[in-house]
C-alpha cells in the first residue's frame, strides 16, 4: 500500500499519511463513516462527502444476508451500487457474526450460524468473506476474525488467537482483488503477551495493513489503551494502524498518540439518532427543554448545514415529534464534527503542536 | 389576491393563473406537499424546492400542540422556523381536530378536545385557530371549519354547514396578518344544495380564495367531482378554488377541469414512505422482488436525484433493510413527479392542449 508522510508528532507516536487507493488517497489520521449497509443512515454520499468524511465502511456480513453478494456484483461493486465515489473499507463480517449471528457454532474450518433477519442457516469461512468483498469491489478489506467477547479466559482468547491466524493465512490465499488491500486484524483480549504473539505472527503472514480488533468492546479506556501500547511495538512501522470499533473524539486523540492512524466507530450515527450531540463545548442533548426557543445554531463554531441553516429550537422540534429530517441533519453534525476533529488533529500533527490539542468531552446539554 | 391569467383550456374549466404571495407566485394548477409538522418527511427544503414543489402546507393543530405557535413566534415565523423560503399555506387544524384529537365536544364557540399526543385537554376556536396561524406567518390561512366524517346524515351537515358559516364570519373578524390570505372554506358533505347554500354565504363573508373541504374523505371519485362541478359554479370566476385533500394525479387532473386550481395531499409523501412509487409508466412497489438486481432508475422519464444516481436494486435494497435514505429518495421521487405532472398540465393549459392529457394510473407492480 504506497503512502506517503505528511508529518510525524515529535512528542508521541502520531503520525500524518497519506495512503494511496483505487479511489482516491486517505489522509490520516483517519475517521472511517459507519455505512453498514451500505447507506449512512438518511444520508445522501455527496453530503457525508461535504462534511469531509474520507471513506466509509460497509459491513460484510450484512451485505452477505442483504441484498446479498451477488446483487452487489451485478451492480459492479459496492461503490457503483451506493454512489459513494471516495474509498470504501469493507469489514469481514466477524465481528457481527459473533454479535449479532444467533446459535453460533465455530469450527476450524467456519462459523455456522443463523441469519438474525429471517433465522435462516447460513456458514461463513475465511473463504467466504474474502470471496464477498472481492465482490464488493471495496479498497481496504479485512480478514475473518474470531472476535472474542470481553471478559474471556486466558485459554479461551489463546486458542482464539491460533484460530484467528489459521484464519488470516486462508483470508490472505483466498484473497484475489488486486485493487483491493487486505489488512490482517491483531487479536488476544486484554492478554498483552497474547497480543504480541497475535501481532508477530500476522505480521509474518503479511499484510499492507494491520487493525487491532476485539477492543473497545466494553473495557475501561486505560485497558484499551494499554494493549495498544503494548502491541503497536510488534507491527512494522511502515504500515497503517487501524483500531477498530473507537472511538469518541477523547478515544481517539488518545490512540492515535500511541500510533494508531485509522478509527472506525458507529458512535457519531447512533449518538446522533438518540440526540446527542459532539459539539466544540462538549456534549449537547437536544431533546433538553431549554432548547425549546433557543435560536442558537446546534454549534456556532461548526459549518455543517445543521448549524448554518437551522436553529436548536428547530432541530428540538424535529426531534420531539420523531421527524426523520432531525435524525439526518444530527448525523451530518456529529460526522462534520468527527471530520473537522481529525482535520484539525492532522494540521496539529504536520505543525509540531498535537501536544497542545485537547477535547471537550463533557457538559452534556 | 392579486393573479395573472396566463391561459385557459378551451374544452374545460381548467385555468392557469399566477398568483402572488408574500413569498412569491404561484404558478397554477399548483400542488402543495405536506409538510405537517413544518418539515418534509425527511427532506431538507432546498431539495424540494429543487423538486419543483412552489408551495407547502404546514397544520395550525400539530404546530400548536407541539412545538407550541410560541416557539415559531419567537423564531420568527414558520418560514424562518423551517428554512422554506417560498409560499406556505396553513390548515386551519380544523380536519385534525376532527379526525385526531380524543373525547371531542364541539359547541357553537369551539372545540374541547384531548391532544392526541399527552391527552391533556385543549380548547380551539376559530379566534385561536386564526391567532395561531397569523403567528405562523404563513401566506395562506384557512378558516376554522367543522368537518363532517363521510357518510353523515344531511341533519347533521345542515347543521354544520351553519356552524361552519359562523366561525366563518369570526375567523375573519380575528383575522389580522395583513401579509396573509384568509380563504374560506365551502362544506356542505354530499349534498348539491347544502353545498351550494355553503358557496354561497362563504362567498357573501367574501374571502380571496375558496377551499372545497369535506371531499377525498372516502366517497367515490364520482361523487367528489358530482359535488366540485355543482359546487363551483357559485364561487367566483376571479378567485382560486382550492380543493383540500386531492389526490393522486388522475384525480387531480379531473378536479383542474372542473375549474379547480389548487390542491394539497399528503398521498405521494405517504406512498412514498410505503414504498409505493408514481411513475411516467404507472404505479411501482418498490419491495416488489423481480427490482432485486434491476440495474434500471426507478423511472428513465424522471430527473429526480433518486432516478439520476441509484438503481432500483439500490432503493428496493434501502427499503428492505428499512433504511432512512430509502424513504427520503422515493418521497422525493414521488413529489418530483408531482410537480412534473403540474408543470406538464400547466403546460398543456396554455398550448391548449389539456383534453389529450392522460395519467398513466395503474400496472401496479
């Protein structure tokens, strides 16, 4: 995966890139848009485009249950199918295999489980996932990865982790989109020698990319931000790191000073459709009653369309009576935000200054 | 209300007027789309404006239980309220209050009744009505009417085509929003002479426009145009007549020759959100399985968003996965073809050419 470097923090390990893809180049650090299904939800693409959202991910598994691979493929892949012209990250399918998937039962070979939309059977492999986001045509693709719930016993996360080798070595033989980078995905819970094993050896399979996954699954902060100082010294320095599934503003601020250069979170989409708002003096609720009249935009330092055309008083409206125009306009907000915080932490980065940055994180309303 | 005539139809009533508001004119035959609770489901203003829609209806009885008249006061109106920088009409409340509200008691001076939404009790007149909608600024108000359920006994219709007549006089006297037209509203069920008594008193209080309420209620499309062709012949040739609550683009196009110029309904919103589509070919269900890998645009007549950039793959797959972007790209499909369907009847109104215009209704798949 060709990059180049934009800066480096002298204080920590942050770092500014840019990688290269089939559709266009990821300046990072970088906040991947959740667009599960293929859409982000009530969203059009030119719009989460606007707001300075690089790149989004698409779920395997849910594309794989509906509308199914193959509709994608006639489409001619995911971007042409959903519009979406900038690059696309594709996500195995692993993790919601083993969250939302019902009577799951792994073997070596796959996961047998059932569709959590019609209860139908359904067997997914290494093989499999590969074989559909070739399909989906998307820039970055992961591996299929056993991610392990939080708490899990030693043994249980030590036999995962060989599982999850075995695994990427058949995700990376069954891998043949030569447009497509496939990155390996570190696992090993909250057990730091697991994690170094985990790293070293997906380091030997190979991959242009590496993600550290099975966090942010429920563990406190420090734990999530010790295995990722404990593991980044066990991937090569010349490739991206990815955490998956973090973070807020704060989460990811602290990780990517440890070198992490890719986050991926559902955070802003669900915040946002359960009214909560990321905005430059932290927290905000709208559904507060003492927004009823306020005639302030949302953010006065924010240049999304939620800001600069309507007022709290009006976006409080749309929210209590349930208007789908509320729940779009506050995801555009919070994904703006998201946008403009990794653009201002990337010029802190290349400026010398991240050692200065720091969120407002809270005061709700 | 000052107008322009820009043509008539020689073989009908049909007329084509421009009519001038405080936020512009309105090129009749004009369609308004439902923006009840003052948004469009899911749209952003400019988007529907782009869609060719001259015109919204918001109602006096949602605005007034939530947010509370207060609130779009304090922002300065509905306009301002909800970014919608053209004309706006406003529904007097008086169909909600009939067809929503609980435990209703109607006496000469109002209307008690339990909000739909919290059950506490309420109290609307046509002095609250008419105060309300003169604070919400719009540029079109309605009169505070009693609507009769459909069938109704002539008893009670006479009765309330008199009741009708008083708050008729009274929502003028309180009416005081120099910059906004009063229009009376004609009831009187299905009864020619009621109908024709309601006309004319209505017209002898003397409003600017006349609204047909009480139709598109459950009766046959027969009887509604049996009552619109007794009943217009006793509104004013210079005046607009607007009939309430019609309806798909056949009925609409058999009102406009019977010499109606103005209609609202909530019908290609609704069906939108039902997935249920008006196209140049017909009626389309979008869930309908053989569109699961139809690589078509909705309809290849159409220059909609929805039509320009995705497929009937993608918006059956948005459907089914219920997402938000799906009901927000076939509403707008569905007013795109409203307003086209206008402008094309307007069209054919000044070559007249109207009596060779058809609706492609049915081929429902």
């Amino acid at each position: 995966m060709r990059f180049e470097i934009d800066g480096g923090d002298p204080h920590s390990l942050a770092r500014a890139w840019r990688l290269y893809t089939a559709h266009g180049v990821l300046k990072t650090p970088v906040f991947i848009a959740s667009a599960t299904h293929a859409t982000i939800k009530g969203l059009a693409p030119e719009e989460v485009a606007h707001a300075g959202i690089q790149v989004v991910a698409v779920n395997g598994y849910h594309l794989w249950l509906r509308p199914g691979i193959e509709v994608i493929r006639e489409a001619g892949g995911v971007h042409r199918f959903m519009n979406w012209k900038r690059p696309i990250l594709s996500d195995s399918g692993g993790f919601q295999v083993f969250s939302l998937a019902r009577s799951r039962t792994i073997t070596r070979k796959g996961v047998r489980f059932q569709s959590h939309i019609d209860g139908s059977p359904k067997f997914m492999t290494p093989e499999s996932s590969i074989e559909a986001q070739n399909a989906l045509g998307t820039d970055i693709a992961m591996i299929f990865d056993e991610c392990v719930a939080y708490p899990a016993t030693r043994e249980y996360v030590q036999a995962s982790v060989e599982l999850t080798l075995q695994w990427a070595k058949r995700s990376k033989a069954a891998h043949s989109n030569p447009h497509q980078h496939l990155f390996g995905i570190v696992q090993g819970g909250a057990f730091e020698d697991l994690r170094r094993r985990s790293a070293e050896e997906t380091v030997k399979i190979g991959f242009p990319g590496y993600a550290l996954g099975g966090l942010s699954v429920g563990e406190p902060q420090e734990e999530m931000l010790r295995v990722i100082q404990a593991t980044v010294p066990y991937l090569p320095e010349d490739r991206p790191r990815y955490v998956m599934g973090v973070g807020t503003p704060a989460d990811m601020l602290a990780c990517l000073r440890l070198g992490i250069d890719i986050f991926d979170c559902v955070l802003p989409n669900k915040n946002a459709r359960h009214g909560t708002l990321f905005t430059s003096e932290g927290v905000l609720k709208i559904k507060n009653a003492r927004f009823r009249t306020d005639q302030r935009p949302l953010d006065a330092d924010c240049d999304c369309d939620a800001c600069r055309k309507y007022t709290r008083a009006y976006l409080r409206h749309l929210w209590m009576a349930e208007e789908p125009f509320g729940a779009r306009l506050l995801t555009l907000h919070n994904l703006r935000h998201y946008a403009r915080f990794m653009e201002r932490v990337r010029e802190a980065i290349v400026a010398g200054t991240l050692s200065r940055m720091h969120v407002a994180e809270g005061r709700a309303d």
